[in-house]
C-alpha cells in the first residue's frame, strides 16, 4: 500500500494498526508498505495532476469540507512513477505468475 510521508491525513496510526494486525495473525509476509518522503495521500496514477486539496459535499447535511492531501509536487510525482511501476510488478507477478523483462522492483528515487 503506497502512502505519502506528508500525509495530512492521519492515516500513518492506521498503517502501523494494520502492519501490526497482520503480524499477529502470522500474515506479515503479504503486506507491503511503501512510504515516499514529502509525498501526499492520494498516490494517483503518474503523470496526473498533484491534486493537494479536494472539495466535497456532504450527501445528507450538503455541507462542503476540504480534504487536505499534502506533499510536494516533485516528490510526489516521483512517488506516483515509483508506486505505479511496482503495483505492475506485483500484479504480473501475483496474475500472471512471472515478472516480464523490463519491470523492476528497484526504485530509482
């Protein structure tokens, strides 16, 4: 699960509740954390837009609120390149059952 360092989120407790779940359950093994320095939230699929905000609307009280997402724009389009490259690695992995020529789990970061 990609995660950017500069969450503003409060979703750190929650990677460390989870890593620490799986453990106890002897599953540490199939979780993956990746954390990416000054990078926000919403780890988006690379070449999108760094979005460090988003407005909603609440569906019942129809009241707007901000989510603050974080990061910085170089560090986290470099995190969206890097997250993306290993999600495809995983997936030809775990789908197809082998890593194709080219694909690499190194970052280049």
């Amino acid at each position: 699960m990609p995660k950017g360092f500069r969450d503003l989120n409060g979703f750190k407790c929650c990677v460390f509740q989870m890593k620490a779940m799986m453990e106890r359950a002897g599953n540490s093994h199939l979780l993956t954390v990746l954390s990416y320095p000054n990078a926000g939230h919403l780890i988006e699929p690379p070449y999108t837009p760094h979005a460090r905000s988003s407005l909603f609307k609440d569906v019942i009280s129809h009241h707007k609120f901000m989510v603050l997402w974080g990061g910085q724009t170089l560090e986290h389009s470099r995190a969206q390149e890097d997250a993306w490259r290993k999600l495809l690695v995983f997936l030809r992995k775990n789908l197809y059952g082998d890593v194709k020529t080219g694909a690499s789990l190194v970052s280049n970061l």
